[in-house]
C-alpha cells in the first residue's frame, strides 16, 4: 500500500504543478501531507516536517548566502569580462546564444555547486535571451541538461555518494567514466545547436551592432539575473533606442540606486513559449554603475576562486564558507553600512522565494522518508527485476537510476537503493565498479527533479514556471542521460 501511496503522491504533485492548478510551493506542502493523513500517519506529521527541514537546513542557508554571495560578485563586476566574452561570441544569434548557454553552463559547473551554475548562467544569458524575444525555457532546459552531465564530477557529488555506499574510490568510479560523459557532454552541445537552430528560424538572425545600433557599449555588459526585486536603473539616461527603457522591476542586482523603477521582469510571469506576456525589452547594466568596484576587482576574483577552491577541497562546510564569503565580500566592497542594507535587499526577494521553496521540499521529503515511501518504493523496482537480467546488472542500474534519482534525492537513491543494486549484480558476477559507474547515467534527469533545490533558482531567476521547465526539459533530459548510459556500454565501461 505505501509503494502504490508513494508513486500515488508524486505523480499528484506532477500532475498539479505542471497543469499549473498549483504553485510548487503549495504542492510540495499540502500534497504530502494529505497522503500523510491518508497512509494514516498524520499524528506524526510534525515530526516528519521537522526531520525534513533539518535534514535541509543546511542546504537552504547555503543558498541563501551563495545568492547573496555571488549577487554582489555580479554588482561590483567581477563576472562583466566573462559576459563581454559571451556577447562578443553570440552575436545576437540565437542559435550561438543557445550553444553558449551550453558552453557557460559546462564550464561553471566545474566548481560543483549547481545553485552557482545556474546564477552566473542565468544572469549572464538572460538579457540576451528577453531582448530577442527566445524562448526562456531553451535557456533553462539547456543549462539544467549541461550541468547534470558535469554534476558527476567526484567533488559534485554523486559519485562520492557512490564511492561511499559501496566502499570504493572515487578516481576508480569516475575516471573510466569520462569517455561516456564526454559523449553526454557533446550530446547536450548538439543539443543547444538544434534547439537554437530552431529558434534562429523562428525568430531570424540579428547582429549584435544591429540590435543596438546606437548604445552598443550597455551589451558588452549586461549581466541582468532576473531575481526579482532589483534595486532599480541608474536613471533614464540608459535607456535603449527602439523603444527599450532601462527599467529595473526585477531583473537587475547591482543596477544601482535610481528611482527609474519601470515594470521589469518581476511582472512578466513567463509563459509556455518563454516570451512572456508583456513586451519587456532587453536591459544591459550601466557600465558606470554605483555598485562597481574595479579597484577591488583582483581582490573580489581571489576571493571567489578561494571560496571555490575550499569548497572542493571541503576544508570546511559548505554553508559555512558562503556564509563568510558574504560577510567578508559585503564588507570589503560595502564598507557603510546603507549600502550593505541596499545590496541585502536588493537580492532579499530571490533570497525568500528559493529557500521558501527549500523548506517546502522538506515537507515533500520528510514524508515520503518518514512514512517509509521510499524505502517500499526503492524494495518494489528491485524486485521487479527479472531474475534472467542478474548478469545485466550494471546496465539494469543505469536504466532505472533515471526515473530513481528524478523521483528520489540522491542520498536516498545512493544509500538506499544502490547497495541493493550492487548486491544483486554481485550474486551474478558483476562488479560494484560497473554497478557505481551505471549509476551515474541518470544525473542528467536528476538536475530537473522537483526534489532539487537548484532547479528553483534556475527557474525563479530566469522567469519561467517550473511545469514548463519540466515539459520541455525532461524529454531532453532522458535522452542525454540515455546517451551516457550507452556510451558507457559501447567504451565497455559497464
């Protein structure tokens, strides 16, 4: 009965949210705990919830100090350079901005953090993307995709729940890996090239001189975040030709101080084609913004590659150092202390949506552990393998780590579901190597799960419902992950 409850209540949560009956936030809360009352375990549904948001507390303190973090990084410039780069590649053509979204995505994601992937993504392509009118879910589905592939760095996680579940080492699970996330890697950049193809044609091809004729220079360093709640243009002397205004609702951190509030991106609720339904117009940041500092540019980028090289030498929590990283950064930048509240609040609204969405999926998770959904769940798919697959383990276990690691976290799916796995293979010869490496196919998926606290940062600052993230995401998705899986069986890695 709970496995038929458990499927029961995410497929409800599926439904609900990508019909848009219902915002993720009330379905992450009210669903699980209807079922909880149903399963007849209501009584324990406080403890539930609290177990849940215990167990991600720390996760929602990271992104909150990693928004505020890398919102002031944004701020003061540190990532202009990055995003002349960019532009000067794209070129206003849709189908470069699409494989440039994949490229960036790619190369970000080294650092392991999916939350800081997404926002220097986000905030670097988004201008590009609103001011051409492309669909915002490209965006999203294509940056999601690309940073699944890279999630299986040993730092980012998954394979360290690997290697830890079964005792191995890392470098043993990943290394041998690499060819077949190579192809899943080149996948997701045919991708982006299909995908902006499509857009080229539906939308044709500008030059970036073309778009802005006139004030080209406000491109070279539009790095909007389309967080919500921005501080505001720096006045209407910014405003584009073509009708385009600089106006600040929502999109922009680090635009400054001016009263040239307009209607932004805050108000624009992006429907299924990511156009949105008003006609905002692209917003580049001022290059003489307020809020730069390039006296203190060497110092904040030391910092930043400090902050990310702690992170990956796990010299402290992760939390922690963001935690730090902001004080310290707020400090040296904004040393009075009302432009310390202005830069808090100017990131406040991203701040309170994502980690509200946290603690909601805590609910979601405390209830489906606490109830033991997952666990009758995770004993059901095993069972259901046929005996005659034993000595086809490895390829069983890539296989079903798509629709598992979608449907459950990582460390349920790693720490419960993959010793099962790995004992079964090796009652029929096949070594846990082969079971850890097939494991690892279906990160690609999982960077879309609603289980994933990064996919609402993604989908918060690029404007875009995370049913229709969902929609055209998952189909791509799949089909990487299902590239990995065969590359790895072809290289004869499992």
């Amino acid at each position: 009965m709970l496995t038929i409850l458990g499927f029961a209540m995410i497929a409800t949560f599926l439904v609900l949210i990508m019909t848009k009956k219902m915002s993720p936030i009330a379905a992450l809360v009210l669903i699980p705990a209807l079922f909880c009352v149903a399963v007849g375990q209501g009584a324990q549904l406080g403890d539930y919830v609290i177990e849940g948001v215990g167990n991600l507390a720390p996760t929602a303190a990271m992104l909150m100090f990693a928004i505020v973090y890398f919102g002031v990084m944004i701020d003061v410039g540190l990532f202009d350079p990055i995003v002349r780069g960019i532009l000067r590649f794209c070129k206003a053509d849709p189908m470069r901005i699409v494989v440039g979204t994949a490229v960036l995505a790619a190369i970000v994601s080294l650092d392991g953090d999916g939350s800081t992937t997404f926002m220097i993504t986000v905030s670097a392509m988004y201008p590009l993307y609103k001011r051409l009118k492309m669909s915002l879910v490209v965006m999203t589905g294509v940056a999601a995709t690309a940073n699944g592939v890279m999630n299986t760095l040993p730092w980012g996680g998954p394979t360290a729940r690997a290697a830890t579940a079964l005792k191995l080492d890392a470098s043993e699970i990943f290394v041998p890996m690499i060819p077949a996330l190579a192809m899943g890697l080149l996948a997701v950049f045919v991708l982006a090239y299909v995908l902006g193809r499509r857009e080229r044609k539906r939308l044709g091809m500008l030059t970036l001189d073309e778009a802005l004729a006139r004030e080209p220079e406000t491109v070279t360093v539009g790095v909007g975040v389309g967080v919500g709640g921005g501080a505001g243009a720096t006045g209407g002397e910014d405003r584009l030709r073509k009708g385009a205004a600089a106006s600040a609702g929502g999109t922009g951190t680090g635009t400054g101080t001016g009263t040239d509030t307009g209607t932004g991106a805050g108000a624009d609720a992006a429907d299924g084609d990511g156009d949105g339904d008003d006609d905002e117009e692209f917003q580049g940041l001022d290059p003489n913004r307020s809020t730069l500092r390039p006296k203190l540019y060497w110092f904040n980028a030391g910092l930043t590659a400090a902050l990310l090289t702690a992170m990956i030498m796990e010299l402290m929590p992760i939390p922690v150092l963001f935690l730090l990283g902001a004080a310290l950064a707020l400090t040296v930048n904004f040393p009075h202390m009302p432009d310390q509240r202005a830069r808090i609040a100017a990131h406040a609204d991203n701040v309170l949506n994502v980690s509200g969405m946290v603690f909601a999926a805590a609910v979601f998770t405390g209830v489906l552990t606490g109830t033991g959904m997952v666990e009758h769940m995770a004993d059901w798919v095993v069972g259901a393998v046929p005996e005659a697959m034993g000595p086809h383990m490895a390829i069983v276990t890539g296989v079903l780590s798509l629709p598992l690691t979608y449907f459950m976290s990582n460390d349920g799916f790693y720490f419960g579901v993959l010793p099962v796995l790995a004992e079964a293979g090796a009652a029929h010869g096949v070594s846990p190597l082969e079971i850890a490496r097939a494991s690892l196919a279906g990160q690609a998926l999982h960077m879309s799960s609603p289980l994933v606290p990064a996919v609402y940062v993604l989908v918060g600052m690029a404007k875009v419902e995370f049913g229709d993230h969902t929609r055209f995401t998952v189909k791509w998705a799949v089909l990487t992950s299902l590239v990995v899986l065969a590359a790895g069986i072809l290289f004869g890695i499992m």
